[in-house]
C-alpha cells in the first residue's frame, strides 16, 4: 500500500485484516487510521 504524505511517501505491507478493514470503508487511509488506532489501544492496554 502507498500511502502519500506531505513530505514523502509511505509503503506499507497489508495483512489479510486489511481486506475485511477495507470492505466496510475501501479508502487506504481509513485502514491505517484503523491500524494506528488499534496500536495504540494495544500500546495503552498492555504496554507494548
């Protein structure tokens, strides 16, 4: 997946989660929000 941003751009290797992520919303961006925002829950709830 490539992702542009302001300054440069980002690849990113999709897993088979992304499929079903991007069923509900096809925009590549939305599944990396949801990416991000999964982590970061992982990060808060258990440390890592």
């Amino acid at each position: 997946i490539k992702l542009s941003k302001y300054d440069r751009d980002e690849m990113w290797w999709g897993a088979p989660n992304f499929r079903a992520i991007t069923r509900y919303n096809p925009k590549d961006h939305y599944a990396m929000a949801v990416h991000q925002l999964s982590q970061a829950i992982k990060k808060t709830r258990y440390g890592r």
